[in-house]
C-alpha cells in the first residue's frame, strides 16, 4: 500500500513489476510520495481536472527542456489513475540532492516553453493572484490571522497592487519554485518537480518569489540573470514578487498558529523586517 492506494492496481495500470516495496518520501501540502525502484509513486487529494491540467503543462515543458521530470505513461497512454478520492501518478526517480545552485537561467526557461504552450489556460480549483479570495484561500484565513505590526500595511498595499492589475506578463508558472523542489547533481540541477502550485499568473511574481529563495542575499542578481537569459517575466515588478512571496508565506504560517498547526514565530519576525525594509525601498 502506498498512500491508501494499493500498489498491485498501480502495477497493472503501468505494468511495472510488483515486487518492489514503496518506500515514503517527503511530499507536499496535499501529495504523498512513495519511492517504488526506479519510480516515484505520487497520491494526492485533488480533483483529476487539476491533475490534467498539470500533466499537460509538465509534458509540454519537458519536450523541450530536460529537468522537467515527466509523468510515465501507462499501458492506455494515460498519465494517472483515479483510486476513490484520490488520483496517482508515476514518476521516474531521479538521483540527486536538494542545495541552492542559480537556477535563474532554467525558470527563464521554464517561462519562455510556458509562453508557446498551446493548450495555455486557467487551471481548475488553482486562480491566479489577480482572482485569488483574498480573504479565505487555500493557504490562509485573514479573519483569524493576529494582525501584527506591518502585516496589515503589507496586506493592504500589495493586496490594493494587485486590484489595480498591473499589465504584466502572465505565463504558466511552477508556483513554488525554490531549492526544496529541485534536485541538484554535479552542481547543476538535474530535475525540478513539485508542480502542484503550477497556474498561469505573472512571471514577474515567481520570479521575486524565486530570487529571495535561491539568493537571498542578493535576489536582485537572480532577477536581472533570468532577463539576461531571456525571461519574460519583468525584472522591475520582481520586488513585488519577493513581497508577495514573504507576506502570503507569513498569512500561511500564522493561520496555521491559530489552527494549531506548526509554524515558526523566529520565521515571521524575519519575514515582517523584510517586508518592511523592501516596503521602505519600494518608496
């Protein structure tokens, strides 16, 4: 068993050997992941519209750009199975460790093959920023979030930015792109995955959210090293990008303070400073 799911069905669907013991993984917020020999099995608690969606980005993208970790086929030409509520995939297991390498050039990658996606449209259950409930979301509850020094002018500004629908780029995105969902081997990154946070929205947010991740120190050089290797996403938004990345991450972890849930209070007096001081800069 793997998730709930039993393993012999999963082995039919693909026809891959059922000897092999699944042995647990990290996952995400809503995914588990199973290494299966040379698979990976994912179970996850989502509608298989959304599944879809995401399996046919993840294919186009990986036609043409070799990190991208793609879906197997099964026997139907199918890239997942629907067990009851839940929907699993397989994936190739890919050696390699998670550490901080520039990936700057690979996400202008990623959004230059998303541009020319020609199956490109909004993904099921997963809105954009300029539509997200900014109220009550998947990752936050602002009702019951304590409202900290900073927080509320942070919430405020970036929330009123973002009705104001500034005309930038929107592309498919990965949507949490960071050290934690790439796998790095000789130095370079030989696989990136995870794409359960993937939906069209702005390049030029997941390329702050992505600055402050793999180079916080200097996000900035992150941002004008994906221009230089063509990125769409603009350069001069970015730090929106970083400031939107930090006060949703501070919304998510004090929700989960009320909610009972594990969060770091040291984690969010950081992220309030730095939302303050880029707030300053951005003046």
């Amino acid at each position: 068993m793997a998730g709930g799911v039993d393993l012999n069905r999963v082995a039919e669907h693909w026809a891959v050997d059922r000897g092999v013991s699944a042995v647990s993984l990290h996952g995400g917020y809503h995914n588990e992941l199973f290494r299966w020999g040379r698979f990976v099995v994912r179970v996850e608690e989502r509608a298989a519209s959304s599944v879809e969606w995401e399996h046919e980005l993840v294919d186009w993208l990986g036609a043409a750009i070799a990190e991208v970790v793609v879906p197997v086929r099964a026997r139907d030409d199918s890239t997942f199975l629907v067990v009851g509520d839940r929907v699993v995939s397989v994936l190739p297991y890919v050696e390699g460790r998670h550490e901080s390498v520039d990936a700057a050039d690979l996400l202008a990658r990623l959004h230059m093959r998303g541009q020319a996606w020609p199956g490109v449209r909004p993904r099921p259950g997963r809105p954009s920023l300029a539509e997200l409930d900014w109220d009550r979301n998947d990752d936050w509850n602002w009702s019951v979030v304590p409202k900290l020094p900073g927080l509320v002018e942070a919430f405020d500004e970036l929330r009123l930015w973002v009705a104001s629908s500034p005309s930038l780029v929107a592309v498919p995105i990965h949507g949490d792109f960071g050290v934690e969902n790439v796998l790095v081997r000789n130095g370079r990154v030989a696989a990136v995955f995870d794409w359960e946070y993937a939906r069209v929205d702005w390049a030029a947010l997941e390329v702050g959210a992505a600055a402050i991740r793999f180079a916080p120190d200097d996000p900035m050089s992150f941002a004008h090293r994906y221009a230089e290797a063509g990125g769409p996403g603009e350069v001069a938004a970015a730090n929106y990008g970083i400031r939107m990345w930090l006060l949703a991450n501070c919304l998510y972890s004090l929700t989960c303070s009320v909610e009972g849930k594990p969060w770091s209070p040291e984690w969010v007096d950081v992220a309030l400073a730095n939302l303050r001081d880029l707030s300053a800069e951005s003046l």
